[in-house]
C-alpha cells in the first residue's frame, strides 16, 4: 500500500463519518456537498438520483422521523462500522459498512450501506449508497419505514 492508497483511504473514512454527522443533525447543504452531482442512493430498493433526489430523501427522512416520535426526538445517530475499502484507481474506490440507528429509547434499526466513491473538484465523495435494512426494533421509527 502506497501514500496515495492510504490517503484516499483516510479521506472516504472521514467521508462516511461527515455523512453520519451531517445527516443526523440535518446539515443538509453540507450532507449534499459530500455527494457527487449526479450520484444516486438506493434504499429499500427506491432509487434517489443526483443531489436533488437525495435532498428529497433525507427531507422525506426528517418528516417521517417527527411523525413518528411525536415532534424532532433529541437525538439521532448513526453508527458506522467495520468500513472495508477497496481503491480502484486514484479517482476510484468502493466500500461497504455496517450501521446502527440509535434513538432516546435506544437501538431503532440497523443495515449495511454498500458505496461507490469518486473524486469531484479533488475531494473524494460518494458517487453511489445502496442502503439496506437488516432489522429493527417493533414500533421504532425503521419499523414504521417498512410498514
């Protein structure tokens, strides 16, 4: 492994937790930046494409989350790991991870994301998120996502 290598590496891991910070805190200009122009995210098989179709899933996301809790819960937080990285090329790489929701009443729901990344305007960002669900706890928010 080479500079190069463990750079790129260094940048799509503080990538992923950008997107987990951003997101969960509703920064969403800054959770688009981190996407390129014309990316597309997957989840539940719905497909979301470029940045507008995104912003749309993740405004969507936020509504459905004060429905269900009643008002905006104090906290939600995405927990990455076991992120693996494949660098393709030095403007290409691919990874995957698992994830863990968690709300005030605890453990909600918890998946894998499968990503594709590139490099725009030299920074790395995600080209594609395939967002799968593995489980969730019965009455939190992921089971009112897939009901």
């Amino acid at each position: 492994m080479d500079l190069d290598e463990l750079m790129a590496r260094e940048q799509i891991r503080d990538l992923v937790a950008r997107y987990n910070s951003t997101a969960d805190s509703a920064r969403f200009d800054e959770t688009m930046a981190l996407f390129a122009p014309d990316a597309i995210m997957e989840t539940d098989g719905e497909r979301h494409e470029g940045r507008d179709g995104i912003r749309a899933l993740f405004e969507g996301a936020q509504s459905s989350l004060a429905e269900h809790a009643a008002g905006t819960p104090k906290y939600l937080r995405h927990h990455t790991s076991t992120l693996q990285i494949d660098v393709l090329s030095p403007t290409a790489a691919r990874g995957r991870c698992y994830y863990q929701v968690i709300l005030p009443h605890g453990l909600d729901h918890w998946g894998r994301y499968i990503d594709e990344y590139g490099v725009v305007d030299g920074r790395w960002v995600f080209t594609s998120r395939r967002e799968f669900m593995d489980g969730y706890i019965e009455g939190g928010w992921g089971a009112a996502t897939v009901a």
